[in-house]
C-alpha cells in the first residue's frame, strides 16, 4: 500500500495554538520565590503575543505585572540616591553652579562642605531644597516614604523658651549658643520631640487640663512637658494596675513621709508600682508646681518642679497628681493635668477632688477633727500627732498653715530645705508658697 493511501497523522497537536486560544493563567497573590519565578515566565509568554490591552490575555499581563512589582518593592527594594548625587544631578538638569545653592546650604563654606560629603544636611536644609529644587524629601532623608516635619509643628516650637532649654542642656549632643540654637533649630526640636511625635509641640493637639491656667505660657508647658516624658521614657518599669492607688497603698505611701529619706523611697515606691516620679524645674511664666499625664503606651507619671523646696509642699503636691491619676487620668480623654497650687477655682470639679483626695489621703479628716490642731497649737502637739499617725510633723504643720492662711507660723516644721537636695534639684530663689 502507497504510504499516501495509509491512515493520516493527527498533526494538530504538534502545532502551536494561536495566541488567543492559549490557556490563561489564574493569577495570584505571589508569596514566594517560586511564585515570582512563575509569573515573570508567564509575563514573558504574553509579552510575545503582544496582546491587546482589553483582551484576557492584555488584563492577566496587567495584573501579572502589578503582582510582580509589589513583590519586588517588598523584597528587591530599589536604593534611593545619596543625597549629594541627587542634589548634583539637579544641579545638572538646571545648569546650577556651586553658588547658587548658597540660598539652600547657607555658605560657600557649607555647599562645599555638603558636596563633598563633609557636612550632614540639616533639616532646614532639606527643606529649602525641597521647596526650592523640588528634590524629593525621602532622597535627602534617606528613607523611603518618609516626609519633613510639618510647617505649622515647626512654627509652634518656634515660641518655645529655647534660650532657656540651651542653659539647661535640653537639646542632647548640642553646646553651642542661643543665636547657633535658633540657627538649627528645627532639628534641635526634632531631636527633643521625637520620643512623643511631631504634634507634641502643639500645644492644641495635648488633651490636657490646666489648674490656673490664665497664667501660664502654653508653649513653655508643653516643652516642659516633653521633657518630663522622654525622661520617663527613659526609665523601665513594671506596668501599671489601674485601680492600685487603694487606700492601703495610699496609706503605705503616706508613712514613707516619716522617715529622713521619705521623698527618695516614695519615688522607689512608686516605680515599683509602675509609675513614674519626675523632678524636673518649671519654666519661667509657668507658675507650675506638678503635673499628672500619660506616657503612650498608658504608663502614668507623676511630676513635680519642687518650686517650693520644703516637705508639707512635697507630700501635698504628690498626693494631689497621685489623685489625677486614681480619679482622672484614665477617666476621661485627658492625658496631661498641670496644675499650679496656689489657688483653686471651687467650680472646677477635677481639682476640688483632687484636692480633697490628697487632704483625706494624707491625714483622714476624722482623725483630723479628733486631734483639734489649731494655730495657736503647741509644736509637742503636732509632733506627738505626727508620731502617732507615723507621718512627717510637716504634713500636720502644713494642713494648719494652710487651713488659718498664716503662713508664718510652724516654720520649723514644714521641712524647709529637706526635698530638693534628695533629688539633685539645684536651689532657686521664689516667693513663699501660700498655701
């Protein structure tokens, strides 16, 4: 038999189907390496066909090619630029010379410095050539994503008392002066809030509350503020048990203030029971004599500025943000009280209960009106009280003080001089409390 006149071969199945009948591949999202190894192959057989973009075939290569790229974004990164390449290859599209980024640099000295690679970029730098060169922010800050600090954050730190954070060492690393401060000072300020976050150095973005608030210098509170919670920050402590300020606790507390070194242990205390005790110096046009807030991971602090260095106003001052943390702290949408002593508005309720938290805390008022301690009391009387209930004479001495408003009586008992020693606190001069 002819081979022609024999059976015919199926040759359709060695034959390449055309491209619009090829199987199409389900994508998915790509987790491994394998996965990617498979998409870019398939990626490449549909760029042969040259598909038409509304086709299946033109719709799985789009979303193949959307895959692939966020898989490579995550785990084949792209390095930005250095700073110095991206500033001169600016330089380069716009026919600039050396002299003309003084505008951005400052000097000839500094853009001489910057394109060499002798000198960082400040942050004012950075965002003058961001403004004015268009170079993106994460290129000169070196980190993918990442933006300047905004505008109106940077307007605000500018009111704070820099002059006064410089004499008091509050920007770390910085020695130079006032004028070189201000200079600098967006990324002084950087540094000093980046514990907390930009908004810090507003004063509206803080849900705080403020005793007398008439008074005091809203941006000189918040720097003081920040201070005080980098430097709990600092610290590592147990956590905290909303609920524990007992009257057990309290009263513990309250015995401490018997012995010689009661303010020092009272601070061991408490850090063993999750909070922070911090010293720390009012800022002028502040008045401030303590203040109870919130770290961010909810830890709570109690600070106090000792702007009155004697033991009845210590162990008041204590007991009293002590009570903005047991009543307030963690009841309301407040995470900050500053509170100035001197004086109270009987129709602010926080206070009022924070006042009357402290004075039962301290010495329970039906003890206090069994012992009938008067002005004209004899100094064994409240010695003997104070032994007797195992607190400092001061506690007594001052509750009398402040109950006839003489403030020159018992002066030998409030413990002048006996706090601020304890803590490392250096003396200033201020008029008497009168309280």
């Amino acid at each position: 038999m002819s081979v022609l006149s024999g059976p015919m071969p199926n040759t359709t199945r060695s034959m390449p189907k055309p491209f619009n009948q090829r199987k199409i591949m389900k994508p998915k999202i790509i987790r491994t390496e394998a996965d990617y190894e498979t998409a870019l192959a398939r990626i490449d057989v549909l760029m042969d066909g040259d598909p038409d973009p509304s086709s299946a075939e033109g719709e799985e290569l789009e979303l193949l090619c959307l895959l692939v790229g966020n898989y490579e974004e995550i785990h084949y990164p792209m390095d930005l630029p250095s700073p110095v390449e991206a500033i001169k290859f600016r330089m380069e599209q716009q026919g600039l010379k050396a002299k003309d980024l003084i505008p951005y640099l400052g000097s000839a000295s500094k853009v001489s410095e910057v394109l060499t690679g002798k000198r960082p970029l400040s942050l004012t730098m950075i965002r003058k050539l961001v403004n004015g060169l268009g170079i993106p922010a994460e290129v000169l800050l070196q980190e993918p994503g990442a933006d300047l600090p905004s505008e109106k954050a940077l307007q605000e730190g500018r009111h704070f008392p820099v002059a006064e954070m410089v004499r008091r060492g509050w920007f770390a690393g910085f020695h130079g002066t006032v004028a070189e401060a201000k200079a600098q000072l967006e990324d002084l300020l950087s540094a000093f809030v980046s514990p907390l976050g930009q908004d810090a150095l507003m004063p509206a973005m803080n849900r705080q509350h403020i005793r007398n608030g008439g008074k005091q210098d809203a941006h000189a509170l918040a720097a003081w503020r920040i201070r005080v919670a980098t430097l709990a920050l600092r610290e590592s402590l147990p956590s905290f048990k909303v609920g524990a300020l007992t009257p057990d606790f309290l009263r513990e507390l309250a015995h401490l203030s018997y012995l010689d070194s009661g303010p020092l242990l009272a601070r061991e205390f408490l850090n063993k029971n999750g909070i922070h005790l911090i010293c720390e110096r009012h800022l002028p046009k502040t008045h401030l004599d303590g203040a109870a807030l919130k770290l961010p991971d909810g830890s709570p602090v109690v600070a106090v500025t000792l702007r009155y260095d004697r033991l009845d106003y210590f162990w008041f001052t204590l007991f009293h943000e002590l009570a903005h943390v047991a009543l307030h702290l963690y009841e309301s949408d407040l995470d900050t009280f500053f509170d100035e002593l001197s004086g109270v508005d009987k129709t602010d309720r926080l206070e009022v209960e924070a006042d009357q938290f402290a004075t039962e805390s301290l010495i329970p008022s039906t003890e206090w009106k069994a012992a009938r301690l008067k002005k004209n009391a004899q100094t064994e009387r409240i010695l003997a009280f104070a032994e007797k209930h195992r607190i400092s004479p001061a506690i007594p001495a001052g509750r009398i003080r402040y109950e006839t408003k003489d403030y020159t009586i018992f002066r030998s008992l409030v413990g002048n001089g006996k706090v601020r020693s304890q803590f490392g606190v250096p003396s200033v001069e201020c008029k008497p409390m009168r309280r």
